[in-house]
C-alpha cells in the first residue's frame, strides 16, 4: 500500500504546476475568419508573460470595449519577478452583435481577483462576455478543443487502484 500512496505523492509532486512565467497565444479579433478566432498555430507565436505581455492583452481589451481599460490594468510586478503568477486567457465578447476573440497573458486568479468575474460582472445589453477561461499552461489558450491532461489521468487511475486494493 505505501508503495502506491509513495507513487500517487511523487506524481502528484511532478505534476504540480506552480506557474509564475508562461507562454500564451496573444491575438485579437473581431469575426469568425480571422487568424484569433480560429488559430494556425504556425501562423501566431506564443509570447512569455510578462509585464510587457500583460499591457498587450490591455491593448486589445480596450478595443472591444473602453470601459476594459480599468479592468485590465496591471501594477508593474517587475519589482517582485516570480511572486505573482501568470495564466492564459481566451476570452469571447460579443458586442452589439459581433463576436471578439482575444487570447493574451493575464495574472492567474488570486482570492477574488479575477478577470473573468470582472468583465462578466460588465455585462450589459450591448456588451456580452460569451466565454472567459484562463489556464495556466503553455499555449494552452490555442483553441476550443479540449485537451486531455495526462498527468490527471494516471493521478485519477493510481487513486482509483488505491481505493480498490484498501476495500
């Protein structure tokens, strides 16, 4: 038995992912055919998060809607590199009947801070956000298919064989 909860902690170790520096997509765009909504991965790089990335993803914010300025501004955390952590964000806004599409590096929710919360709490009857999802892992923001993580997979199965072996 220890040598199975031994391995469920050390995969568990492993697979942990405190992220403080990720890569994200970082794009905008304003319909269905352009490169954001629907990426070709070799066709938009993936950009380290980092202050300068986060003043993009505010950029782009702000031409959806002005009132995202406030939301997406960032105090400079180059004082203190590696404190505060990073996540990807794909984020879908629907303004007046057309569709936004952005992807960019954003601070990763921290108590009740967070982005998504924050512009659908904007919300109005011209301004809809449609989906908001930040992850933290790279490129992780590149597209709506859903990506198995392979590290939950072996984790759920050695739990699974633990509880069976105790009953």
């Amino acid at each position: 038995m220890w040598k199975v909860y031994g391995s469920v902690m050390v995969l568990f170790m492993v697979g942990v992912n405190t992220v403080y520096s990720v890569k994200c997509y970082s794009c905008l765009a304003n319909h269905n055919y352009e490169d954001c909504a629907k990426p070709d991965l070799s066709q938009i790089s993936l950009v380290k998060c980092d202050m300068t990335a986060l003043q993009q993803t505010r950029e782009f914010a702000q031409h959806i809607d002005h009132s995202y300025h406030k939301l997406f501004e960032v105090d400079s955390i180059d004082a203190e590199p590696g404190r505060i952590g990073m996540a990807c964000l794909k984020m879908i806004t629907r303004v007046g009947g057309k569709d936004y599409f952005l992807r960019g590096c954003q601070l990763a929710e921290q108590g009740n801070l967070d982005i998504c919360n924050k512009v659908k709490e904007k919300n109005n009857g011209l301004v809809q956000t449609v989906s908001c999802v930040k992850c933290t892992s790279e490129g992780c923001n590149s597209s709506s298919e859903f990506k198995a993580n392979a590290f939950l997979a072996i984790f759920a199965t050695l739990i699974t064989r633990l509880i069976f072996s105790i009953v």
